[in-house]
C-alpha cells in the first residue's frame, strides 16, 4: 500500500498525517493514501511563478511546441505502463485509451500548433490597424504569457486525460501549471506525472502535482494566475465566488457536467442507417467510463411515434453489456469510479424514479462478471422515460453522473429544440438526421445554449468521433449550467493564457516590436539581394527595390493566350460600360507573375523555393502604358526545425511584395512564402 505523493518544489513530498485512502474500484481493496497537509500553498505557487515561468517565458512558440512534441513521442512511447492502473480505476481498456492516449494526442495536436504562431516568445495577433491619415501611426495587438500560474482542478473520471489536455495549452502559452486531480483517482494522474517529471524535458518549476486535498489554494492566487475547474457544477460554483478571485482579477474557466441531449430526427425511423446509429451512439455513451462524463447522454430526445421502438432497441443494446472486472475477456462495462460514487448516482437515480419510470435496469438485481459487485463500485445502466417532460422537470435539473438517461417524447422540431434548451445549458447535444432542413433548423435553434452540436448521418459516421468526444481543434465548453467556460479550441485555447495588449506607434516601432514588418516602416536597400542571404543573414525591413517594366496590350493578349483567361475586361473594350474600367485592364495574374519576374534573382543560392502566396490583394487597375515596380521586403522569418539530422537546416521567410505604379501608387500587395537554407548546417 502506498502513500501517493506530490511533487511540489522540484520534490516529492508526502504529505503529513495518514491520508485520504485510496480504492481499487474493481475489488474495493485500499492501494494507497494522499495527503497534503503540511504543504505551503504560497510557496508552491511563487515556485511556479518565479522558476517555472521565467523559464517558460524565455522560449519561443517553436521551441515550446518542441517541446511538447518531444512530451508526446516520449509518452506515447511508454503508453502502455498505465493501463493497468488506469483499470483499478474501473475503466474498461477502451475507456482506459481515451483518458491515456486520448490525452496524449492533445500533447500532440498542441505541438502541432506552433506552426500558427511567430517564432517569438510572444504572439503577434491580427493585422495593422492604421489610425492615421499619412500611415506614420499605425496599432497593433501582441499577446505576452501571463506571468502567473494556471491551477488545474480537474475531475476524478479522466485523471490523464484531464491533466495533459490542461497542460499542454498553458505550457504552449508560456505559463507553468499546479495539477490538482480529483484525489478518488489521484494515483493515475501522480504515475503519469512522475514520467514527464523523470524524462527532464519539461523546465523545473513548469509542472507540479497535489495529490491530497488543496482547499485554501484559491486564497493564495494573485493577478496574472489562471484557475480552471472540471467538475461538478454546485463544486464550481462554490469556488467561483471566492472573493479573492474578484479582488485580484483572477481568470476562472469552468467546465461542469451538464444535462446533455442526443436527438433523433423525425427521419430517422427504423430500417434507416440513421436510426441504427441514434440507438449505437446513446447506448455507447451510457456506458463509456460506466456514463461518468461530462459529455454523456443524459436526455434521449426522440419523436413521440419513435418511443417505443427507441425503448426496445436501446433496451435489448444494454441487456448486451456486459459489467463487470475490465481485465476479463468480453466486459464491456466496467464500475464507478469508487463507491462514493456509487451511494452519489444511487440516490439521484432514487430522486428521477419519483418523476418517472424506469424501463431497463436495477440498482439491486444486475450480473458483474469476474468480481464481487458487492465489493467493488457496480451499478447497472439505468434507462427511465419521461412521458411529460414540460411538467416533470427533473430529468431537466437532476444529473446521475454514472450510466443513466431519459427518454423524452417530442412531437416537433419546435419541442426539441426546447427540450434541449431546458437543461439550461450545455456542453454538447447531438442530432441524429439526414435531412439538412431539420439539422438547419435544430442546430440554429439550440445553438445559444450548446457548446458544440454534432449532426450525425450516415454520410459522416465511419470518421466520426461521436457525441461524448471534444476535439483539441475545437473548443469545449458550455454556457449555463455547464459553466459558461471554454477550454481547447486550438489556438483559441491558448490564447486564454495570453495578455492581449494594444501597441500603437510609428510603423518602424511598431515593426521593432512585433518583429514584422510594417507598411511605412524604414527600408534596408543596402547589401546584396536578400536571395543572396542566408536565412540567419536576413533582417526584418530588408528591401529590394526592383526595375520596372512598361506594361503593353501585346502582354495582356499574350498572357490571355497563355492563361485561357479571356475575361472580357481584358480583351473586350466595347464591353466596359457600367465597370469601373475605363480601358483594357491588365490581368491581376499578370501583374503577380510579372512582380516574381522582377523581383526574382534567378542563380542559384540560399533560397530553396516558394511554396505560398498569402493575402494577395490588386488594389488599382494596371491598364497598357503603365509602369509597375516592386518593393521586395523581407516581412517575418520563422524557423523550422531538423526532422531527420540529414535535413537541410532552414527556415521560412514571409516577404512583402508591394507592386507599384508610375504614380508610387500600390496596385498590387501579397506575401510569398519562401524557404531559405541556414548557414549553420548543425
């Protein structure tokens, strides 16, 4: 039997006193202990806030995406050392993939993320705003890492899962983390922690873990520090109205179980592939991780004539889930997460059996194969209908947070949209249909109190995800009940750990901050063309200023012959009348071709190619007898790492090309994309 520890202060430390104790679901056999008494709460959070984040700080978006990348690999490597403590948790080997290797994915989408992001410490956000007549004071926005420490509590049903999907955004943003798991299932989440901890990549002070109880922590927290909460909504809200979050401004992103829906369109009868995926989709979220989600169907929300035949084919799908111990061959259900648990869904379930009737399952009489349900945390899947839900209210209020749903009558699209609305708010509900008229109108309807709504159909059901799963690209988080939070979300996540701040300045400044180069800022003309320049030899601002050429009608047909592109504002001059051209116009293509032409040095060099061109806009008509020129500036340089050590060593120059006229005019501005070889080779 063990006593978990924490790691606080680059240590592992046990925490004082005997402990909270610590049970295997399955078998009901104490493993251990965790305890935080005797810790300093003010130290731990000053640790991280001078020895993690200045660390963290000092690297770049690339080199902290490395360095979740390299989290990931190592991870995903040793994988299977959790699963078999994952299982003491009551989690079947599916369940178990989606706390561990779900969450190691999110390490990896996260990584993957520094590719949207400068190579800068900072993130530079949007575009220019100019604010004044000659362009000689311009705004922006940066966002710098918040120089605080995000404190995760997380809930007890994905001790991985809910750690790393948490993590790997602050430390993308530059902002250290102190994990506090659920200490029901704190064992899994010390295991995973003391693997990152051992493989050194992250910096000292960028992670720490509290095994035991952290009440009080929230007293310590300053401006600049992050708290986010997954949980239970009435434990949220407790913490949310702490007064020293008011006081010091503190950002709290809560993220509680809610009362999701799932809805069979009117389409979808049976003998459609739409109505065997309603029935596949509800009955696997009852009982993945035994219904002990956040994303869970909770409400079953189908057409009044559906009932009895969802009732039947849902009943005989979980009479063919089998409960019991993970490790043994054909379980498909495994136990709650502890028997507190266990008592907490058994007197909700007790309180929804006064409102309605249950028509699959028993709290008692239910089979667990391979263990004693007596002694391990078993529940059965529990199926009620609600055969009045405007006037039974409490499958609308009451959550069982274990394999329990409702089956609600609607008799119009109008009713379910206000069924799904009543559970006051929502992380996810999903509409099963193949009609695109009911989905349109279900999804916009339902959408303001929703987090995110999967429309499910055959079309998209060999990739899809499912109902219960958030994606690390798309954000996760509900309004009402559900907390009024949002985590994830790809760059939108780590975003929240940033401090958006406007600067405003002459161009020259502002391009000095945001090491992008600004229209109106000072120009380098002097040295060789950038083509001749190494990546690490190239300056931000420096310029090309290229010949120009005299723009003829013999160009403009001749590109038409070449393109296919007759466009009749080029070849056409009696049909002008009623544009905004007043001749023949040179073809935007041409313009851009022609500006490559001209601002291209064409031997061999540093530049290994183009391979993009972004925000490429044609300001004014260019028609035959005009000029055009190029200013060639470099923009923004990013670099890229070695994947292989036989790579070339190279990174990614933004150039601005600004097509002028014989006025000095813009008629044309792109970015092009170039890949430029390193002079350092290592």
């Amino acid at each position: 039997m063990r006593n978990y520890e924490n790691y606080v202060l680059g240590n592992w430390i046990k925490g004082d006193g005997e402990g909270t104790p610590l049970f295997n679901a399955i078998t009901g056999e104490q493993i251990g202990t965790a305890s935080s008494k005797g810790l300093d709460f003010s130290k731990i959070m000053d640790y991280a806030r001078m020895t993690g984040g200045p660390a963290l700080r000092k690297m770049t978006f690339q080199e902290r995406g490395l360095m979740l990348k390299a989290l990931a690999l190592h991870l995903h490597s040793i994988k299977n050392k959790f699963y078999a403590l994952s299982a003491k948790t009551g989690a079947t080997k599916i369940d178990s993939w989606i706390d561990i290797e779900g969450g190691i994915g999110n390490v990896f989408t996260n990584a993957s993320l520094r590719k949207q992001f400068p190579d800068l410490p900072y993130h530079v956000e949007g575009e220019m705003a100019p604010l004044s007549k000659n362009g000689t004071f311009i705004g922006h926005h940066i966002m710098t890492p918040k120089q605080g420490v995000a404190i995760h509590i997380n809930a007890f049903n994905f001790p991985i899962w809910g750690m790393l999907e948490k993590i790997a955004v602050n430390l993308m943003a530059g902002v250290p983390a102190i994990v506090k798991p659920a200490t029901l299932t704190c064992f899994l989440t010390e295991m995973m922690v003391r693997e990152i901890v051992d493989s050194e990549i992250l910096p000292k002070g960028s992670l720490q873990l509290i095994c035991g109880s952290a009440r009080g922590i929230i007293n310590n927290v300053e401006t600049g520090d992050i708290v986010t909460f997954t949980g239970s909504a009435l434990t949220g809200k407790m913490l949310k109205s702490n007064p020293r979050l008011i006081e010091k401004a503190v950002s709290f992103n809560m993220e509680a179980d809610s009362l999701n829906c799932s809805v069979l369109g009117e389409d979808a009868v049976p003998g459609t592939a739409e109505f065997d995926l309603f029935i596949k989709e509800v009955q696997k979220e009852m009982t993945i991780k035994a219904g002990q989600k956040c994303t869970a169907v909770r409400r079953i929300i189908v057409p009044e004539k559906l009932v009895e035949d969802v009732q039947i084919c849902l009943g005989k799908r979980l009479s063919k889930t089998t409960i019991g111990d993970p490790s043994v061959e054909g379980v498909r259900m495994g136990s709650l997460a502890g028997k507190e648990q266990l008592k907490e869904v058994s007197d909700k379930v007790k309180q929804l059996a006064q409102s309605q009737d249950i028509i699959f399952g028993n709290l008692e009489e239910f089979e667990v194969t391979g263990a004693d349900k007596n002694k391990g945390a078993f529940i059965s899947p529990i199926l009620f209908i609600n055969d009045d839900p405007f006037n039974k209210t409490d499958c609308h209020n009451v959550e069982a947070f274990g394999p329990v749903s409702t089956i609600i009558p609607y008799k119009t699209i109008d009713e379910a949209i206000e069924l799904a609305k009543m559970g006051k708010g929502s992380l996810v509900c999903s509409i099963v249909t193949n009609n695109m008229k009911i989905a349109e109108e279900f999804v916009l309807g339902a959408a303001s109190m929703h987090g995110r709504i999967l429309v499910l159909n055959e079309a998209c059901s060999k990739e899809s995800t499912g109902h219960g799963s958030p994606m690390p690209l798309l954000t996760h988080g509900g309004p009402g009940r559900a907390g009024g939070g949002e985590e994830m979300g790809g760059i939108r996540g780590i975003k929240h750990y940033l401090q958006r701040t406007a600067i405003q300045g002459h161009p020259t400044t502002i391009t000095a901050l945001t090491k992008q180069y600004q229209v109106g800022a000072e120009q380098n003309t002097d040295g060789p063309h950038t083509f001749r320049k190494h990546f690490e030899e190239i300056e931000i601002g420096d310029t090309v200023i290229t010949d120009t050429h005299l723009v003829t009608l013999d160009n403009i047909e001749d590109f038409a012959e070449l393109s296919g592109d007759k466009f009749y504002a080029h070849m056409d001059e009696n049909s002008l009348d009623g544009t905004i051209f007043t001749e023949r116009v040179a073809h935007g293509y041409f313009i851009m071709s022609k500006a490559a032409g001209l601002f291209v040095d064409p031997a061999k060099g540093p530049v290994l190619l183009n391979y993009g061109i972004d925000e490429c806009r044609f300001t004014k008509p260019v028609y035959p007898g005009m000029t055009v020129g190029v200013r060639f500036t470099a923009k923004e340089k990013i670099s890229q790492e070695k994947r292989e050590d036989d790579d070339i060593a190279k990174g990614i120059v933004k150039f601005l090309v600004d097509v002028y006229d014989d006025e000095g005019e813009t008629v044309m501005l792109a970015t092009i994309l170039t890949m430029v070889k390193k002079l350092d080779q290592k």
